[in-house]
C-alpha cells in the first residue's frame, strides 16, 4: 500500500479495518484520480498478499480476485485528524 501511494504522491495517514475490508485514511492533492488510486491498490495488493499470506489462496481466492468491484471514498477538508481518529479507531473494532 505504501508503495503505491508514494507512486501517486499520497501520503498514507491511517491503516486498518476488519476481517473482509480496510480503511485507509490518506492525504493526496488535487491532481490525483481517487478511482485510479483505488484500482491501483486494488491490482498490487492483492500480489503481495498472495505472496505474504500463501495460505489465503484457498480461502479468498476461490473467485480468482480477493476484492469486491466497489469502494466507498469520502472526502473531508478543514477538521484535524484529531477529529476523524475516533471514528476511524472505532471502526477498526466492529461491535
């Protein structure tokens, strides 16, 4: 992931989720496509997984791709990330 952001000049800030997604948290300027973004850590990470983590193969893999073809991306500009932590920490443990 970090690779990939600094290809596009994006500063990762927060990484983390759940057993079937993640949440990044990044700062990127204005130049930069977020689909294309996206796509790309879509397309590398799963590489580097396989290659990480032999094991998921036979449990992710059985649809030959480990990513749903959907994202959800939000924007803020303005509040400190002292603000977004609690909620991105929150939702690091589902309840």
């Amino acid at each position: 992931m970090r690779a990939v952001c600094a290809d596009f000049d994006v500063e990762p800030v927060e990484f983390n989720g759940g057993g079937d997604h993640v949440h990044l948290l990044v700062t990127f300027p204005p130049k930069v496509s977020l689909s294309k973004l996206v796509n790309s850590l879509k397309g590398v990470s799963p590489l580097r997984m396989r290659q990480e983590f032999p094991d998921l193969v036979r449990h992710h893999w059985q649809a030959n791709r480990l990513w749903s073809g959907s994202y959800f991306a939000g924007s803020v500009s303005g509040p400190p990330l002292s603000i977004l932590h609690p909620h991105t920490n929150q939702q690091q443990h589902p309840t």
